[in-house]
C-alpha cells in the first residue's frame, strides 16, 4: 500500500511580501530615472537657443562697419548703430532683433555684449575683440568671441 501525501501549492505570505518589497525598490529607481532625464530633456534646446541668439548678434555686429563712418555716436539706439564700438556695453534683456524689438519667445535670455579697445595684430592690421555674452534660466554665461580687423 501506497501512501499519497497531499503537498500544498502557491507561495506564503513572507514570500509574497518579500517580491512586493523588491518589485517597489525596483520601480522607484525606475521611475526615479525616468523623472531625470524628462526633467533634463529641454537642457538641449535651451542651449541651442543661446548658441544662436549670439551667433545672431555676433553675424550682426561683424557686419558694421570697423570705424564710425559719420563720425557721431551721441545718442544712437541699436536701430541706427552703424560701427562695431556703438555695440560696447550692450545689455539687451531678452533678445531683440536689428531693429531693437523684443523677440518675445526669447524674452528670458539676457544678452551682454563687450568690445575691446583696438589691439595691433601682426602685419600691422588692428582688430577689435567682440565678446557676446548669453545667459538665461537654467544656465549662465554662454561667450562667444569674434574679431572685426581694420584691413
């Protein structure tokens, strides 16, 4: 004769409280993660926007003229800027375009502009450093540097 022994299936409570505990370390790391990495996901386009906001007023600046053609800067607004050196001290809050306008979805970026004394290079050619500045939320102190020369 055979004895049959009943053996109970399924899994007991320590067991299923232990998986319960794993799988919530596991999702809260996940989710932790995930939360970074959107929370960071705009950084890109922010960065971007500030690489060609000074792209634009440095390709602005490098247009005009290297000495003032008329000979008076009294009293010139950014509309009428007509050399390299009216732009020194520039301090535009927000972006604005040529005609000093505000960009109104640039309006958190402040733009800061610096224009160096003439400085003799070699060859005898002299060269104003521009230095444009862009700061804005979440990052502070984009430079982009150019030379205007007087050759």
């Amino acid at each position: 004769m055979t004895v049959r022994r009943n053996y109970q299936k399924g899994v007991t409570l320590i067991e299923l409280v232990l998986s319960m505990v794993i799988i919530s370390i596991a999702l809260v790391g996940m989710f932790t993660v995930i939360n970074l990495s959107v929370g960071h996901s705009a950084d890109p386009m922010v960065n971007y926007q500030a690489i060609a906001i000074a792209e634009a007023y440095m390709d602005e600046i490098l247009l005009k003229s290297y000495n003032d053609p008329n000979g008076t800067s009294v009293g010139e607004t950014r509309a009428v800027f007509d050399d390299v050196s009216d732009y020194n001290g520039l301090i535009d809050v927000g972006a604005h375009n040529q005609l000093d306008v505000l960009i109104s979805n640039l309006s958190r970026y402040t733009v800061s502009v610096a224009v160096s004394v003439p400085m003799a290079l070699t060859g005898g050619v002299s060269a104003k450093k521009i230095t444009v500045t862009v700061s804005g939320q979440g990052f502070s102190g984009l430079s982009l540097v150019g030379y205007k020369t007087d050759y």
